[in-house]
C-alpha cells in the first residue's frame, strides 16, 4: 500500500502559563485512499496533532512527510501552496462565507489555487455538488441553508482541489444523527471511489466504528492503533 502520510516522532509543548507537553514522540502512516478517525478524550492532544498534520502549525520537534514531500522546516509560502494543492478541510463550523452563492464557496480555493480557468472551476464545483446532492442548491446564497446542507457544502469545497488528504475535525460534530450519517457516507465514498485519504478527529463512536482504522489517544500519546 502507498503511504500518503508519516509523522514521526512528534513531540509538542505549549508554553503558556507554563511549559507543557501536548504531544509525546507520536508516530504513525497512512495509506492512500484510507479513512482514518482519531479519537481520545477533550485534551488528548487529537486535535493539536491535526494541526501539525494540517502544516498550518510548524512548532514541533519531529518529521512530517506527505506525498512523499518533507514538510518539517519548509516556510510558510511553500506550505500555504503544498495545503492548497493537496490538503483539504472540513471543521466543525463549515465557514460559508454568507453572503456568497453555494457556488461561490465551493470555487474559492480553486480560484485561489489558479490552475484552471474561471469557467472550468465552476464546471468542476458543480461536479463536486452533485456528488454530494446539492447542485439544486448551486444559486443559493450559503446563508439560507440548513446546518446539514451547509456541511456538505463545506465538504464540496474541501474536494475542490482533488486534495491528496481530506482532514476533519469534528466534521459531524455540530450535526444530527441524519446529517452525521449523510456526511460520513460522503466520506467513505471519497476514500473509496476517489482513493482520497480522509483523516478525521472525532468524539462519536459511531463514526469511528465505521472507519478504515481508529487511532486512540491519551495524555499525548497514541495508547492503540486498530482496524475496523
């Protein structure tokens, strides 16, 4: 199996009101096209280690390696480009921009990305809206959408980009037991069909019992790692 993803040896602190060790030499892969749930109690550490995975966070000691790139002490330029091209996000609060049409979320980061023209962004937005049933709801402005649909739609734009990774933070954890089951559909057609990876911190047994592999935590470090 290819390995999309090697973290190493990670180790975190926090320094603030006093020196604190969040994560504690975490290491593991990931194969492409797995689905991936992180979970652990409130302060394990789950979701500063997304956040290092995320590149958005370079303060740590370790390795980071993704597509077979080495992300650890690249500058922020680089890795702004590299989470454009090849990461994709959805958190627990999908971050419409309100004012805009379903559309228009959906094309942001592809616009941003500036590999395709304007016409064929829009093309590819609609493809991805479809793919998860809301091309209805193409024209609509995001802020007359339901929590459930507003979700989808901020999964639409994480796959604008045909990100390498989709990775989740609590992606159903502001939603109902429907739409969290719609949204988890979603994700395992993605790792499936598209053979995109997804990697999701999570507090719902439910969907972690549904994926590929649940990785456990606790005090900062990984306690077990097994397969569904």
């Amino acid at each position: 199996m290819e390995k999309v993803l090697k973290a190493s040896h990670f180790n975190k602190y926090f320094y603030e009101p006093d020196k604190f060790q969040v994560l504690k030499d975490v290491s593991f892969e990931v194969d492409k096209g797995e689905f991936l749930a992180i979970v652990g109690k409130s302060g394990c550490g789950k979701s500063t280690l997304l956040y290092l995975l995320s590149t958005m966070d370079t303060e740590y000691e370790g390795k980071l390696e993704i597509n077979g790139q080495l992300l650890s002490g690249r500058n922020q330029d680089f890795l702004s480009k590299f989470r454009n091209e090849h990461l994709g996000f959805v958190f627990q609060f999908h971050f419409l921009l309100p004012e805009f049409t379903t559309l228009q979320n959906v094309m942001l980061p592809a616009l941003k990305l500036g590999k395709y023209s304007e016409k064929e962004v829009e093309h590819r937005a609609y493809e991805k809206l479809k793919m998860i049933g809301m091309e209805d709801h193409a024209k609509k402005l995001s802020s007359k959408l339901s929590g459930g649909q507003q979700q989808r739609v901020a999964i639409a734009r994480a796959l604008i980009n045909d990100p390498t990774i989709v990775m989740g933070d609590e992606p159903t954890g502001n939603l109902d037991k429907t739409n969290t089951g719609i949204v988890f559909d979603i994700f395992r057609e993605i790792a499936r069909e598209n053979h995109q990876t997804i990697i999701a911190v999570t507090h719902d047994p439910d969907f972690a019992a549904g994926c590929d592999r649940v990785i456990e935590m606790s005090d900062g470090m990984i306690i077990s790692s097994h397969e569904n």
